[in-house]
C-alpha cells in the first residue's frame, strides 16, 4: 500500500509564500505522474500542478508564474512552491500519485488559507 504524507500548509497572508511536501513511502519512479489537487469549500477538487517521470511539469492557468512543483527523488517527495498567494488559493491541497496501471493514490489534505 502506497503512502502519501503531505506537510507545510498553513495561514499565510496574501502575497505570501508557502511550500508543501509530499512523502511518498516508495521510489517516486514507480509512479507515471505526481501532482497537487485542491479543493475549496463548496467547489470540485481541481488539479492545481503535475509532474511525469520525465520531469515534465503542467499547471493549472490561475497558478502559472505564482506556484512550483518539484521533487527531490532521493527522498522520495514532491513539492509546491506557491509564491504571491492569493485569498483564491484557500483551500486544502492534496498530493496525488497515479501508476501505469491506472491506480490512484491520495494523501490526506493539508489546509492552506490565505487571508489578511
């Protein structure tokens, strides 16, 4: 069974900055694609950021030139950096991870809330 341990959200103030991990408790290699979801209160989850196996990155439009996602493969884990935070960006983020096979896997959420 595959783990996905997110850290790091938090309250932060517009225009902020915060950064969010994803441990995975396997090689990230194993994986066809990782990357950040969002929900926000009363909305559908959204894919906010992806990155393959290659290292190829996508985003959504709303967060292109604010948010990052990258990883680091010796510690098995992804990250979004998300820089000039908006109120808009409240919501909690979830890492998700898919296989070749076509399995899912989630991590629990963490609570991001940009607000003054």
């Amino acid at each position: 069974q595959v783990q996905l341990v997110e850290s790091g959200g938090g309250l932060v103030q517009p225009g902020g900055s915060l950064r969010l991990s994803c441990a995975a408790s396997r090689n990230i290699f194993s994986f066809r694609a990782m990357g950040w979801y969002r929900q926000a209160p009363g909305k559908q989850r959204e894919l906010v950021a992806t990155i393959t196996t290659s290292g190829t990155t996508g985003y959504v439009d709303s967060v292109k030139g604010r948010f990052t996602i990258s990883r680091d493969i010796v510690k098995n884990t992804v990250y979004l950096q998300m820089n000039s935070l908006k109120p808009e960006d409240t919501a909690v983020y979830f890492c998700n991870a898919g296989t070749l096979s076509g399995d899912n896997y989630w991590g629990q959420g963490t609570q991001v809330t940009v607000s003054s």
